[in-house]
C-alpha cells in the first residue's frame, strides 16, 4: 500500500512481505478458515505463538456472562488426550512459558519457547483449543478459583478505579463491562452456557494463529494443520474466516458522570476521562502524540506538574485504551485523599490546556523520540511481534511495521494536536475514584468541559 502499511484481506491465501529490521511477515489462510501469521526475525532462538479467537467480554448474551473468562481457565483443564498436569508438564520440562489472556474483544492462548519446542507448543495448544473437556468437577473448582481471583482485583483499588470508569463512561454498552465478569455471573454462569459460548465460538474459521521469533512458515503451517487434524477438525471443509468485527453505529451514552467507591484506604485512586477513539481511526497516531505529551513519561505535562512540581502524586499518567468501534482517555492519579479535588482539577485543567494553548515544537520533538525509542525496544520481545501480529489480523486488517508507525507519528503537526485534544475535552467527561473520599469531592468536574469553563 502507498501508506507502507500492508493490507491483510480475508479472501487472500497467501502474502508474504518483509518488514522493517528485516523480519519476514508471512500469512495462509487455510480453506477452513483458519490464519496463519508468523514473522521470522533474524538472529531470535525463541519464539513466542498466539492462538487467537475472537471473542471478547463484549461478545457475551446474560446467559453466557462471565464465560469467556471461564474458558480461559477451563482449557488448561484438560483435553481429551491430556489432564491439567500433563499441560503444565509440557512447559515447565523445557523452561517454557504458558498463560492466557481475555479481552473485550478477543482471548489469546500463548507460550514462549525454545525454537526446538515449537512444534510442541503448536500441539498442545491445539489439543487445549480444540478439545477440551471441560470437565464439570474442574469446572466447579475452577469456578471457586476465578472468584478468588476477582476478590484479589477486588483489593486493588487502581483495578476498581478502573473497572467503575470504564462503567462510568461507556454505560450500558457491552464495552463497559467487566472483563473477567464479576462475583454474581461467575456465580451464576452454568457448564452448559460456558459450553454452548465454547462450541459457538471456538471453530476452524474463527482462529487465528500467530508466531514471532525463531519460526519456519512452511514447517509451522505444517505443524498447524497436523494438530488441528488430530482433533478431528475437518480441514477438507471450505469456510472463508469469519468477518473483522464491524462497528455497529451505536450511540454509547455515558453510563454516570461520577462514581465514588468508598474504602478506608491510604491513597484516593481517581482516573477521570472521556470517550477517545476507535482502533481504525485515521487519528489513532495523532492521539498517540497527544498521549505521550499529557501524560506518557517523566518529562509529560502531568507528571510534571502534579508531581515533580507540586509532589501531591507518586503515580499520574494518562492512558487511551482503543476497540473496534470505540475508545477511551483517560487520566489516572493516586494521592492523598485530601488532595484528591486539587489533583482531579490540575489533571483537568492540564488537558484543557493542552486543548487551548496547543503544544511546543520541543514538546513534539520529545514525544517523537520517546515513542519511537519505545516502540523500538518493545520489538525487541517477540511476545510484543506476536501480539502485533494478531491484533494486524483480528482488529485492524492491515499490518503496520515500525518504519510505518514512525512515518505516522512523524506527519502528526502542532495543530493535530491542539485540535484534537480540543475535540476530546469537550465530550463528556466522567470520574471514578476509590478511597476515603466525600462525595462532593469533584463537584461540577464531571460536567461537560465546554459548560464548566
């Protein structure tokens, strides 16, 4: 493509193409449906592989809540073939590393390994994606596990400042939802809806497979389809992949303009912030600058201002989480709960003034050298190759190789993003905190920016 990113369409079977550092992109789609993207990088003795699917929280009907998270423990459960011990076992004995990860949009079963041990890995993911068990008195313990782990989440107050924004200001939206579902679904949630989201979801034209590091394609299409055939998936059966998820159109309305979570706790967690951008948006690069400048390091406005200057922080920063159809920006603080008013107030009146007066060319000049530092030694990891791999194919349909995220971020002006950020400082904005906060605390900051000023 002219802009230097590569187009991963659905109904091409085969692409290759080199990305920038010299790595080799390669991608098969198998006439079940099923993607295969590896990126050889020279010099790697390990590799790290991705089974992807998806399915995301946001994916879950009230019968099924809490499920996607349940699978991602059920399926180290066992197998037809192997018991949870015989899982572990296939990892540890080679130093190898396993887990597994839910998102709003998508779950991913991962390891990283030796280059030898790939094919290893390739099997036994396979055998735990495809045939599962999900044996019913695994099924209860797990159940008593995964609560324990949301009381665990459930203790950190950054987690439940978290979860209560993204309640705040995505509303009743599906996206606004728990990830890892909450104490009542986890509850509530029976084999047979777990089950039936399982089989509904987990098939041949649904997955997505991706592997960075030490990684031979032709050997790994291979080993792929060897596995999946071992598990009785019918790979002679024509099935295109299914569809990238589309953005529905749907207003999202903001669910509170203020949550407060009261705890005897010595910090107040306070995150405020407004709705942001899709992941596909033409200004993603934009808002990436804009990020760094506000709030993405030491040197940041922010961290600046709140705590170099005034010391009322230890920990302040900004984040813009981005989905299919939607996106966040937020900016989180941890403080004293008797300054939490005065930092909520300087956070805001940071980014309105970023919104009016605009940004320094020094200022961008920073950015740009710690966005492409960071980027830089990012993919240095190839858990960092592999994950980019499978968000190219699942969420964004083209792959976006260092060189092109620099020539993105480099094109970005001054003006994109005061404009921008004037843009985001006139949604409307929500708070969440967690501590020993009064409830007038915030008073009139929750209101539209445009209406406070």
């Amino acid at each position: 493509m002219t802009n230097g990113a590569v187009s991963l369409p659905l109904d091409l079977a085969e692409l290759s193409f080199t990305a920038s550092g010299d790595s080799l992109v390669r991608r098969s789609v198998l006439p079940s449906g099923v993607r295969i993207l590896s990126e050889h990088v020279p010099g790697a003795r390990s590799a790290t592989i991705g089974y992807w699917v998806a399915v995301g929280s946001r994916d879950e009907t009230p019968e099924t809540y809490g499920s996607t998270h349940f699978l991602e423990h059920l399926l180290f459960k066992g197998t037809l073939t192997r018991s949870a011990l015989d899982i572990a076992v296939s990892f540890d004995s080679v130093g190898g590393e396993h887990n597994a990860m839910t998102a709003k949009e998508y779950t991913c079963y991962y390891a990283k390994v030796q280059d030898r041990d790939l094919p290893m890995a390739v099997d036994v993911i396979a055998d735990m994606l495809t045939s599962s068990v999900l044996d019913p008195e695994e099924f209860e313990n797990e159940r008593g596990v995964i609560l324990e782990e949301l009381a665990m989440a459930d203790d950190d107050p950054a987690d439940v400042a978290s979860e209560r924004f993204f309640e705040a200001a995505l509303g009743a939206h599906p996206l606004g939802r728990p990830i890892g579902g909450d104490a009542s679904t986890i509850t509530a949630v029976s084999r047979d809806a777990v089950w039936k989201h399982y089989r509904a979801n987990y098939r041949a034209q649904d997955l997505v497979i991706t592997v960075a590091g030490a990684v031979d394609h032709d050997r790994l299409v291979a080993d792929v389809t060897t596995a999946l055939r071992r598990a009785d998936w019918d790979l002679g059966v024509m099935a295109p992949p299914v569809d990238r998820r589309v953005p529905a159109g749907d207003v999202i309305e903001r669910g509170s303009p203020l949550t407060i979570v009261h705890r005897p706790i010595e910090q107040a967690n306070v995150i405020l912030g407004v709705p942001g951008l899709a992941a596909a948006d033409e200004r993603r690069a934009t808002l990436t600058v804009l990020n760094s400048i506000l709030g993405g390091g030491m040197s940041s406005r922010l961290f600046q201002e709140i705590r170099e200057k005034r010391g009322l922080a230890y920990s302040v920063y900004s984040f813009s989480p981005s989905y299919s159809d939607a996106g966040l920006f937020g900016i989180y603080a941890g403080c004293s709960p008797s300054k939490a008013t005065q930092v909520a107030d300087l956070m805001l009146s940071e980014f309105r003034r970023l919104a009016s007066d605009g940004v320094t060319d020094e200022e961008m000049r920073r950015a740009s050298g710690q966005l492409s530092g960071a980027s830089a030694l990012a993919l240095e990891d190839s858990d960092t190759r592999m994950s980019r791999l499978g968000r190219s194919e699942i969420t964004l349909g083209e792959f976006v190789d260092l060189d092109e995220a620099l020539r993105r971020i480099a094109l970005v002006t001054p003006d994109d993003v005061r404009i921008l950020a004037d843009e985001l400082v006139n949604r409307p904005i929500s708070i969440a905190a967690v501590g020993t906060v009064e409830d007038d605390a915030f008073e009139g900051l929750a209101e539209s920016p445009a209406a406070a000023s």
